[in-house]
C-alpha cells in the first residue's frame, strides 16, 4: 500500500517528468526576452508606470482584529493540541497540514493578493494585550532597537526547520515546535510591548512586506478602514523609512525560497557527492543543507548590495547607505513571492486535497461533513500532459511577470528620470534580475532527487 509521503513523492516526480518533456528552452528564451526587451524601452522612452493609488472604499469595521485574533489563538492551540495527541500521519494530521499547507502555503497566497491577512489573525495580539493589562506592564526593554535582526534569527530558524530538520512534517515534533516559538515570543512581546511584533516577529515582518506586493489592500485610519488598489508593488514605493535589519531580512526570503528549491535538485546532490536516485534521507545532508543556506543568504546579499552599489557608481552617486540598499532590495519583493507561489503550486494542488479531506473527518472518527466519498484524493491530473501544461504556464507566467514589476520598480528608484546623468544607473539591477528571472525558472525545472 502506497503511504502518503510516498503518493506525494510520486505526484512530484510525475510532474517533474512531463515538464521535462517540454520545450522549457524556448521559455527561457522567451523569458529573457521579455525581460531585456522591458529594460530597453523603460531606458529608452524614460516612461514608467504611474504605480498610482486608487482609493476603493472605506468603511467602519470597530475593531475585528480583537475577535479574530483570539480566534486563531484558540484555533492555534486546538491545533497543537492535536499535533501532540492525534494522528501521527501529517498528512491526516490538522496541525501539520495548517502550518505546511495553510500558514505557508495558502496565506502567502492571499497577503500577496489582498494585503496583510496576518494582521487580522496574529495569535500573539490578543494574550499580549491581555496580559499586559493584567500585569500593568506599560515598560519596555530596548528589543526595539535591534529592528529587524530578531526577526531574521526567527525566520532563518524556521527556513532552517523546513529545509533541513529531519522532521519537519512530524506532528508532536512540529506541535513542540510551534509551542516554544509561541512561548517565547509571547514572553518576549510582555517585555517589549505589543507593538515589537510589527518589527521583532519573523512571521508578522514577512507577511508585512509581503503584503507590499498585493494589488488590493487595506489601511486603517484611526477606526476606519480603506480599501485601496494599485499596480502589484506600488505600496514599495511607499514604503517608510527602514530600521536596522530590514536588508538582510529580505535578502533572506529570497534566499530562503530559493535554496528550498535548489535543495532537492540533481544538481545540487550530486555536488554533494549523493546520487539523486538513491537519496538517503535528510541525515546525509543536515551539515551541508545548514552551510548551503547561509551561503545562500550571504550570496543573495552579495548580489544586491553589488548591483546597488554599481548603480550608484554608474550614476555618480555616492555609496549606498542602509536606506538605498533596502529600498532596492524592496524591489525584489514582487520575485519572492511570485516564485514562492510558483514553487508551492503543487503543494496546493495536492497536499490542499488532503486539508479538504481533513475538514471532511476533522477528528478521524469517519465523519463526512462535507459529504466527501473515500479515496477522495487523486493525483491523476499531474500525469496527464495538458494539465501540467496549464500549470507550468501558471508557473512561467507568475515568474516573468513578477520580474517585469520589479524591473520597473527598480527604474522608479533608480532609473534614468532620476539619474539624468547617466541613464544606465539602473542597469545592474535589471542583469541582477535577469540572472534571477532564469534561475528560478531552471529551479522550477530541472530534476529534483526528494
């Protein structure tokens, strides 16, 4: 009998088979195309997009965020409670399938299309709120002052966990997980304040500038809310002036998603010495999985400062300090989350069946309360030519068109209309993204070995 992991593993390879069949070449060449084409003409007719900001709507909610965020507290903990004592298949499991298929997979999904979601369930508002009233605590610790760096430690931890643990999908190992995090950061948060998350917590800063990229968002204004829309990316134009950290987090969620795909490639075992058809197990692979991805997040880092600094050298503008380097680095948001939803489109194909099934028979007691017959999970759809077609279209499009937003974003910044000196400013940024654009196509397809 087939095993999940194992249908799961099949599902991928099976897909991985039919891209390969392919004509995936004249995608990167069209791909590059594309991008050097969007370079050209923005250099060349100096015109930029408005990235202007319609204002939709505004309405009076009161304050939902109190009851929603209590809500996913509690939803929270009903969910590590079954991570500890229910099944231990991830995959019928609520608490493994909610962190690996809803936090990660499907929220990012919904920030990058209709703005920062994660404000409306953040399950350490409401005990911080509660607690410090009860406590009277009103004083804080200088957490603030460290910016963003609290938040890169927490987030490089929980890259770290995904890519390289042993276990990650394990339910009591990821329910011991998830209950230390929160822990420590409700008592962190007690001593610093409610405010920190916004700045020191790694999930509530990455859904934060995630949520630049949507084109649908919304702002509060004292009690009210506006609704507002814009071309992806134009809230990064925006954007307020950086603390300490903010550039390396960044780099960081790029290189994060990036190593995860490049993690499970051929190429990438067999420069380990493994041979991609006989993987033996995320054991073999801890130290170097551990090394690749800080190697990952200094390149990345490498990468940007280089590009902004010649582009600053080729406008005869002085070296970049922290706040031009974070803009542009800012710019590259729309990148990271269109090849983030790229790389996990098939996780939502497949492991979302299994969250469907699990709200199906949420306890395992054989219940259908969505009236689903068994054997409801079917994988099929990725062994048949013109579905994994569609899906690598989807892919591709996600991809090249993230790339032409951030290109266009960076020229806003950097560009000639600005750099009347020297129109060629902005050019180590767009080779920058294009190195980036065929990388993360070849990632999304070349053989993976896991």
């Amino acid at each position: 009998m087939v095993t999940g992991p194992a249908s799961l593993a099949y599902a991928h390879a099976a897909e991985r088979m039919v891209i390969l069949t392919l004509p995936t070449r004249a995608y990167f060449v069209g791909a590059v195309a594309t991008i050097v084409s969007t370079v050209v003409l923005a250099a060349s007719s100096r015109r930029f997009p408005a990235f202007r900001t319609y204002h939709l709507m505004a309405f009076t909610p009161g304050r939902p965020g109190d009851y929603t965020c209590w809500a996913s507290t509690l939803l929270l903990w009903a969910l590590t409670g079954m991570g500890f004592f229910g099944q231990s298949d991830p995959l019928t499991n609520p608490l493994s399938l909610a962190i690996w298929t809803g936090l990660w997979v499907v929220l990012p999904l919904l920030t990058a299309c209709f703005g920062n979601v994660w404000s409306l369930i953040n399950p350490w508002v409401g005990p911080v709120r509660l607690l410090r009233r009860i406590l009277r605590c009103k004083g804080r610790v200088g957490l603030g002052k460290l910016g963003h760096w609290p938040a890169c430690l927490g987030f490089f931890g929980f890259a770290w966990f995904e890519i390289v643990h042993l276990s990650p999908a394990d339910p009591q190992t990821l329910a011991w997980a998830v209950t230390l995090y929160w822990c420590l950061i409700l008592a962190l948060a007690l001593l610093e304040g409610e405010a920190w998350l916004a700045t020191g917590e790694a999930f509530t800063v990455y859904f934060r500038f995630l949520a630049r990229v949507a084109p649908v968002w919304f702002s509060r204004r004292g009690r009210a809310c506006d609704v507002k829309a814009g071309l992806p990316g134009t809230q990064i134009l925006n954007t307020t002036p950086v603390i300490p950290g903010t550039f390396a987090f960044i780099c960081l969620v790029l290189a994060a998603v990036s190593f995860d795909g490049l993690s499970e490639t051929f190429r990438w075992l067999a420069l380990l010495g493994i041979n991609p058809l006989e993987f033996p197990g995320r054991s073999a692979v801890t130290g170097a999985n551990t090394l690749g991805l800080i190697l990952m997040w200094l390149l990345v880092a490498t990468l940007i400062g280089s590009a902004v600094t010649a582009g600053c050298w080729l406008g005869s503008r002085a070296l970049p300090d922290r706040q031009t380097l974070a803009r542009h680095a800012l710019t590259l948001l729309p990148i990271s989350a269109a090849y983030h939803v790229a790389h996990y489109l098939i996780a939502l194909l497949t492991n979302g069946q299994y969250v469907v099934e699990v709200l199906n028979d949420p306890l395992g007691t054989g219940a259908a309360l969505l009236s689903l017959g068994p054997h409801w999970v079917s994988f099929a759809f990725l062994t048949r030519p013109e579905t994994v077609r569609m899906i690598w279209n989807v892919q591709f499009a996600l991809v090249v068109g993230a790339h032409v937003i951030a290109i266009m974003l960076a020229q806003r910044i950097n560009g000639p209309d600005r750099n009347p000196q020297n129109p060629l400013a902005h050019l180590p940024m767009a080779v920058l993204m294009i190195a980036f654009t065929v990388f993360g196509l070849w990632l999304l397809t070349t053989a993976t070995g896991t």
